[in-house]
C-alpha cells in the first residue's frame, strides 16, 4: 500500500529530483553563483573565515563546512583531505571556528571504508593536535551504517572530539541512539535534509517534528552534549522551556543554525546567553548543498526563478 506523503515531504522529493537533472545542474550553476552566496561563503577558505570573524562580532561562533560530496576518485579525496587539514589549521587561533564539520562522501567512503577510516584518523589527529572539534555531518539513509560504524571505531580508537548527527526523518534514528547511548556521544540533532522513500523516513511533518524533540530529550536527558540544529521556532522554544525544567545547564547544548537561514534568530538567541553556531559552508561544489537549500522551502525556489529570470533580462554587456 502506497504511504501518503504530505506537501512538505513531496516537495522537498520532486525539488531534489529535479535538481538532479543534468540541465537544471548546468543552468543554476552557470546562473546560480550569485545566488548561492545567500547560503554559501565563498569560494575559498579566506572568504569563510572572514564570514566566521563577523559572526563572532555579533557573539555568534561557527562551524566550518569545505563544501564536497559524492568523491569516488582516490586523489580527489585526498586532495578533500588536505584542504580540511589545512581548515583544522587555520581555525586554531580562532576558538569562535574551532569546529569543523566534514562529510564522509567527500573524503571517499564509497572508495573504500579503510581508506575513509585512515583520512577521518589524519584528520582527527590534526584536530587533537590543534584542539579542534569535528562534526561528522549525515547523509543520505545509504550511508548512516557506514557512517556509525566509523564513528564507533573512531572513539575506540580514543578519540573524543568528535561527533555525529541523527536525522529525525528516519524511522531508525531513535534505535541507532539508544544503541550509541553508552558511549555519551556528542549528538546534533536536525530533522533530514535527503530524498529519501517513505520506508525509511516519516512522510510527515508531525511525525518528523516529534521524534525531533524525542530524540533531543532523550540525548540530553542522558547527560550528553546536544546541538539543537533546527530553524523551527516551535521546537527551539519547546527545548529552551523543557532544558530550564528539567534543570539541565546550558553547558550541554547548544543552538545551531545554517549561515543566511536565520541569522536574526541565532543572533537573539546569543543574547539570551545560550552557545550559538552557524553551519558556514564554503567551497567550489556549491551545488548540492544550495539544491538542498532550495528543497526545504518554496520561497527559495521563488528567489531562484526572480534571480535567473532578472540575469536573462538584464542587457547583455560586451
Ligand atoms: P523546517 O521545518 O524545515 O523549517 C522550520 C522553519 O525554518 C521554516 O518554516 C523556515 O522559516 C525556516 N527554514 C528552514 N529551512 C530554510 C531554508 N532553507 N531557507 C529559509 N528558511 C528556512 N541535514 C542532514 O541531513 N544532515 C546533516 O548533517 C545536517 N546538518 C545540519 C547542520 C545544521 C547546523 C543545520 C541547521 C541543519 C543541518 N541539516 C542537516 C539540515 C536539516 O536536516 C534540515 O534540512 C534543515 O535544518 C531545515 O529543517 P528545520 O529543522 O529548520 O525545520
């Protein structure tokens, strides 16, 4: 029997379907640069260090994403690697960035898992070394088992400056925390920004939302290190209000917000005196992250179309 899915969900699965489509690729990478600075950095590590600096001027601290993913060439991988060394690097003198989220497809887990497991261990070294934190991001359902199994053997390996993310949209989710309990892991919570089938994920936003907040309770509950990465002003208002009356301090969560999503909201939240943090993202391979920026909402589609629709209109210049 057919799952119905609700407006939310099949929006978001025919956007990142026909953001797949190699002509719509090459039409909004060609027109969508300009636009794409909305949610993006910059090109270069210069530019999302200069996005982190401002941030912090306004109380707010980040983390930094080299944008990248889907790598199956073994020298394309490592060259990721290197980059991100060098990003754990140039982020040591600044303890507002000293946070780095990386992805495991960019440094070529569909290569192999030991190669992947060597790169996330050059890479972690370096981050002891320079005590900086690192945010294994979550992709899409086909690589959540690889991406614990790494993150498992990471923290037998010792090392603790790491940590992981568990998407509310999947079914699994709240099973794969339970069984992560035991080693207090350090857990950023969002809702799920993949195409994924109704098998494996909720259909609705209700049941998204809910086990959102399950699975922040459940984490903080136990005593472990949450970021709260939502843009949802109804969940970040339920975990404020839940956090004060359960009594857990605000040294144990944090609030975590994309770079140009909500920055009024992040700000306020800085004010009232609770750790917040931006997602910056940078990099060259801009486009899947913008498509999945455009999936979560009609608006940015809009913003898109007037911005490729104004670009056609404007008087060629020779
Ligand atoms: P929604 O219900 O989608 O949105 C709530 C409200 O936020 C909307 O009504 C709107 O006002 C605003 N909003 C949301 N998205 C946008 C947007 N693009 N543009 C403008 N306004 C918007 N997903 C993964 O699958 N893996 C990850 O590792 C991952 N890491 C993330 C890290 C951070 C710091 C954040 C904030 C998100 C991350 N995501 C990740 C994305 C996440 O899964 C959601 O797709 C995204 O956060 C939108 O969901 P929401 O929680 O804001 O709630």
């Amino acid at each position: 029997m057919a799952i119905p899915l609700d407006p939310t969900t099949t929006y978001r699965t025919v956007v990142l379907g026909i953001a797949g489509n190699p002509a719509v690729r090459r039409l909004l990478t060609v027109n969508g640069r300009r636009l794409a600075l909305r949610f993006v950095a910059g090109e270069t590590l210069a530019d999302a260090l200069r996005v982190a600096d401002r941030l912090h001027e306004e109380g707010v601290f980040s983390t930094l994403n080299l944008l990248g993913e889907m790598v199956t060439a073994e020298e394309l991988a490592r060259r990721f690697k290197d980059q991100i060394l060098e990003l754990v690097d140039a982020v040591a003198d600044r303890p507002w960035a000293r946070y780095v989220s990386v992805k495991l497809t960019a440094l070529g887990v569909d290569i192999g898992e030991e190669f992947a497991f060597r790169q996330l261990g050059e890479i972690l070294g370096r981050a002891r070394l320079r005590g900086c934190f690192i945010r294994i991001d979550m992709e899409d359902s086909a690589h959540v088992d690889v991406t614990l199994r790494l993150y498992r053997r990471l923290r037998a390996e010792g090392y603790d400056q790491v940590g992981i993310v568990l998407q509310s949209y999947l079914r699994r989710s709240e099973q794969d925390l339970e069984s992560l309990l035991p080693l207090r892991p350090n857990i950023r919570v969002v809702k799920g920004a993949y195409k994924e089938s109704p098998k494996v994920a909720f259909p609705s936003k209700r049941q998204v939302d809910e086990n959102y907040l399950k699975l922040a309770r459940r984490n903080l509950g136990a005593g472990n290190y949450t970021a709260i990465a939502t843009h949802d002003e109804g969940i970040i208002a339920h975990l404020k209000a839940w956090t004060a009356q359960a009594g857990i301090g605000r040294e144990l969560f944090e609030f975590q917000m994309l770079y140009g999503v909500r920055p009024d909201l992040l700000r306020a939240l800085a004010r009232e005196g609770y750790t917040a943090r931006a997602y910056v993202p940078y990099g060259h391979d801009w486009y899947g992250y913008f498509a999945r920026r455009i999936a979560e909402r009609p608006e940015n589609l809009l913003f898109v179309l007037r911005g490729i629709v104004r670009s056609a209109l404007r008087p060629a210049r020779v």
